[in-house]
C-alpha cells in the first residue's frame, strides 16, 4: 500500500526544486521564459501610473543604483502620523516579547498584532508608495511582505543577517523604516555595490545560498576593501532598495537592537513564485485585512489568485538558511 503521507512530502520537497530548475535553465529562460516576461511588461506599459517629477527621481536611483534612501517626513505620506504611532505601541509589546525569546534572532509581529494595528498594513498600500513601485516594476504589484521585526541585538549571523540575494522575482523591492536609531552596532542594512554583485554572481556555484560575511569578503574580486555600504540612520530614515538587484544582509546588532517595519513588493506574474509569498498569512487570514480595502488594493494583497492553476499547485519553498 501506498503511503499517502510520505508522497505528499516527496512532493513538498522536490516540486519545487522541480520548478527552480526549469525556470533557472538558460535555454528555457532565453526562449520561453524571458520573452514572456517581457511581453508581460510591455502590456502594461501605458497602463502605469503616473509619477511626479520627484517620484521619478526615485525610480531613476532604484535602476542604477539599485536603492533610494529618504525619510518619512520627505515622503509626506499621509497616513504617516497613525502608522507611526501603531508601529511604535506594537514595538513596545514585542521589546516585551523579546525578553522571555532571547535565544531567537529577531521577533516579528504576528496575525493578532496585525489585526489590532491595521495602519501598518494599509500605510504599505499608500498610491503613491504602489505608484513609485509599480513603475519600477514595470507592472501591477503583488503586496508580498508586511511585518515589525525586532533584530536583537546578540550578534548571531543567521538567515537575512547573512548575505544573500533575494530571487522570487527579477525585480523585488523591499522598503525598510527604522524606528530607532541604526548606528555601526545596531544592525544597519548592508548593500553590496552592485559592480561587485554582478562579478560575485558569476563567480559563485549557487546564487542562492546564503553567505557568511568572512565568505563573502574572501570572495569579493581582488579583495577590494570599498565593495559595500552600510546604511546608518535615525529612526524614520527610509530604504527603498531593489533586493534582486545585489547582495545585501542586515547586519548582526551587536550592542542595540534594531526596530524596524519592512514591505515587499513583486509582479503579479513573479520569476519564481514559490519563492514568494513571505508573509506567512493564508488566503483565509489575509480576508481578514483587507475585506474593507478597494478593489485595486485587494488585487495587490491577493495576487496569488490570478496565477496559473499549474503554479499554484507547487508547493511554497522552504528556506535552509
């Protein structure tokens, strides 16, 4: 008799290594899938949004360099003021939290914090935020991660803590708030520069493995010493940054522990997509957010909906940091 658990979990597992492998094959992806994505982009084109002159400054940065830095003030984005007393009551209950898990390496909010805090949720959905992201992307976006997070400050290199690049889709961005001050010592966001990146990425036997900094230096070309930036800030300093683009980690807090709200974006029609959905909610827990939301912005949370029957049955990926 078939055991009909043991299959499942065959197929948990090796469906999508499966699915990594075709869309990762350079004879695939030179006649099949890159021409199809840039069908899919050049369908959307005249239906972007349109951006100011200062929006645009900030795609422009995001192309060639991979990453913008501004505050909130300079956003102006007006649901700032409650978004930002929601993230700072949320941050007290898991500084809380993270006094009885001091062996973890961050503390995330959860469903329930979520739910009582909605202006974190919905300030991710600002038009202008899904304005400038979306003409990044050249397409209708997939709001893929939401989540506070308390990196605490005990110096493990773990997971998003080491080097890495982010692969769900060709372009993913992440938008990154501290709401403390970030100094040397307390986990600033680290990006390669992208010259370096693209060197490395042609060098190593697995783009998607997840570095330890020693690993990366001895790997950096000519052992050059300007290869990265460290990116400091007083809390409301904003990144907008193209994860996709190049190498980048949080690096380990050491003395402070570093509060922070991160959102992620992708396409609709992502490279990979069971690399994605990061945010851990169901389909069911999702409805619970954005019932009240307008029809455009419930397209960007549910996005899972609308791909392919075949894709959905892949299974989500599971990261091995």
């Amino acid at each position: 008799m078939i055991n009909t658990n043991l299959v499942r979990k065959f197929l948990r597992n090796s469906l999508p290594n499966l699915a990594q492998s075709l869309v990762n094959n350079s004879y695939l992806e030179s006649k099949f899938f890159y021409p199809k994505y840039k069908k899919y982009i050049e369908n959307f084109h005249n239906q972007l949004p349109l951006v100011t002159a200062n929006d645009a400054i900030i795609i422009e940065s995001l192309k060639h360099q991979g990453i913008y830095i501004t505050t909130l003030e300079s956003l102006g984005i007006p649901s700032t003021k409650e978004f930002v007393e929601a993230v700072n009551r949320l941050m007290t209950e898991i500084t809380k939290i993270s006094e009885k898990k001091s062996s973890k390496f961050a503390i995330e909010s959860n469903l329930e914090q979520i739910l009582k805090y909605p202006e974190i949720f919905t300030w991710g959905l600002e038009d202008r935020l899904i304005s400038i992201v979306s003409n990044y992307i050249g397409a209708p976006i997939a709001y893929d991660t939401f989540m506070a997070h308390l990196s605490l400050n005990n110096g493990k290199e773990t997971a998003t803590r080491r080097w890495h690049i982010d692969n769900e889709d060709r372009k993913v961005i992440k938008i990154i708030i501290y709401f403390n001050d970030v100094d040397d010592d307390g986990g600033p966001f680290q990006y390669m520069h992208p010259e370096i990146s693209l060197l490395l990425l042609k060098k190593v036997k697995d783009k998607y493995k997840f570095f330890y900094h020693q690993e990366i230096e001895e790997l950096i070309p000519n052992h050059q010493q300007d290869w990265l930036t460290t990116y400091t800030g007083k809390a409301g300093t904003v990144i907008i940054v193209d994860t996709a683009h190049s190498y980048h980690r949080g690096k380990p807090p050491t003395k402070y522990s570093r509060h922070a709200v991160t959102f992620g974006y992708l396409s609709r029609r992502p490279h990979q997509p069971f690399r994605a959905g990061r945010n851990l909610l169901s389909r069911e827990e999702l409805s619970l957010i954005a019932a009240k939301l307008p029809p455009e912005k419930q397209a960007c949370v549910y996005w899972q909906d609308s791909l392919p029957t075949i894709v959905k049955l892949i299974p989500k990926y599971s990261y091995l940091y």
